[in-house]
C-alpha cells in the first residue's frame, strides 16, 4: 500500500512539473512570435506574466527590456536589462542595449563594463533560481525513487548502492535548494533603482519643504544608501539627497 502511495506521489510530482514547463515554454514562444510579428504589447504582456509568476532569466529579462524599449517604455526597458545584468553579468546583448538606451538619457548611467570573480560566482549560481528550483524538484523526485528501491529490495548489494546514491541525490537536491535561495536573493536585493518620473526632485532631505539639491531625469539609475518609510536616500555622480520612493523601483 505504501508502496502504491510512493508511486503515485513521485508520478503525480514529475507529471505537474512537466506541465508546468510546457505551459512557460509555450507562453514564452508565442510571446517571441507575437514580438517578430511587431505586436510588441502582446509579446510584453506574455513575458511579464512569466515573470510574474517567479520566471527569471536573462533571455526573459532581455525580452521584456527589449518589448518595453519598442514600446517607447525607456525606464522599464533600462530596469529589465539592469535586472538581466544581475543574473548574466557581462551578457554582450544586455549590455550593448543598456549603452544604447544610454544615449537617451539626460543623466548618463554608469554600466559595469568588467566582471569579477563574484560576478562569475553568482552568474553560475544566478542561471535562474527557477533553474535550481526545477533541479532540485528532479534530484528530489530521484531521490526519492532510489530510497523507494532501497526499501523494498533484500539484495544487500543492490541495497548498499541504492543506499549511497540516494545520499547523494539527496545532497545535491539540498545543494540545488541553497543555490537556489542565494540566486533569488542575489536578485531581490538591490541598492540602485531606476527614476520612473519624467524629472525627479532630489531634496537635501525627506522633506518636501526641504530645498531641491539637484534633479534626475526618467531612466536615469541611483545608488540607494538609505531610506525611510518614504523617502530613498540616493547617490548620483557622488552627489547625495533624498528621493520619494514613489518616483523609483528598485532594480
């Protein structure tokens, strides 16, 4: 009986996982052919239920920044490819259309032009936390199929290498898991964001009766050293003020 319950269970897993896959995949191609067809609000508004709904990757972002640009959406695209940079630093494409959104801009952006060793780091570990997700769903489900057959064989030397390889199944899914959390959390914590106001006033403090320091312009890109319930504290050209949150999303 147990036995049958464990069948069902891992059939049931792999069953809806695969489902799920076939559902992004087929969202994602007709959002490619809506974006080569020039219906670019179609195609912006398929990716972005993908991403919505926790998909990420650099050929998602790339797509979004790029159904955006067309659509004359300059800090949305500037956020998107930003985004993208974070999981693929160095991507060619996502840079080359940052420094081509860049000529726009009244207020230039700095883009990272060179990739460190943790930017390697996190770019491996970054391929899509969704990536680790799927992988430890897979080292789970065969996991549990090795343990399944570890427990029902009498065979000692089956048992033994059934035994082992569900140990290290089982630690690569754990594996899978952490490279999962520090990729997501690599792309949920971010201290630059992106003007989303035709021009934004940088006041010497979270005031709106304090005095206007200096002013930025949409899709220029901010350093966030600080912030309260509604103000960022912003760095521009190490030039520093403060900034209503309402007129920023962070990257």
């Amino acid at each position: 009986m147990l036995s049958r319950i464990v069948q069902i269970g891992l059939i049931f897993l792999i069953f809806s996982n695969n489902v799920i896959c076939q559902e992004n995949d087929s969202i994602f191609n007709v959002s490619n052919i809506h974006y080569e067809n020039k219906n670019y609000d179609s195609a912006k508004t398929g990716y972005l239920k993908l991403y919505n709904n926790g998909l990420i990757s650099k050929e998602l972002l790339l797509n979004l920044g790029n159904s955006y640009f067309k659509l004359d959406s300059l800090p949305h695209a500037i956020l998107f490819y930003e985004k993208g940079m974070k999981i693929a630093p160095g991507n060619k494409d996502l840079m080359h259309n940052l420094q081509f959104c860049n000529t726009f801009l009244k207020d230039k952006n700095s883009i990272k032009k060179s990739i460190f060793i943790n930017d390697l780091v996190f770019s491996f570990l970054g391929k899509s936390p969704n990536y680790w997700a799927f992988s430890s769903i897979i080292t789970l489900s065969l996991s549990c199929i090795l343990f399944f057959f570890y427990w029902i064989t009498n065979k000692n030397t089956y048992k033994r290498i059934y035994f082992y390889s569900f140990v290290v199944t089982l630690l690569i899914f754990i594996a899978c898991v952490l490279f999962s959390a520090i990729s997501k959390s690599k792309i949920n914590n971010s201290n630059y964001a992106v003007v989303f106001s035709p021009t934004a006033k940088v006041m010497t403090a979270p005031s709106q009766n304090s005095s206007t320091t200096y002013q930025l312009h949409e899709g220029s890109k901010a350093k966030i050293t600080g912030e309260n319930q509604l103000w960022f504290e912003i760095s521009f050209n190490d030039r520093k003020g403060w900034v209503q949150k309402k007129f920023l999303k962070r990257i």
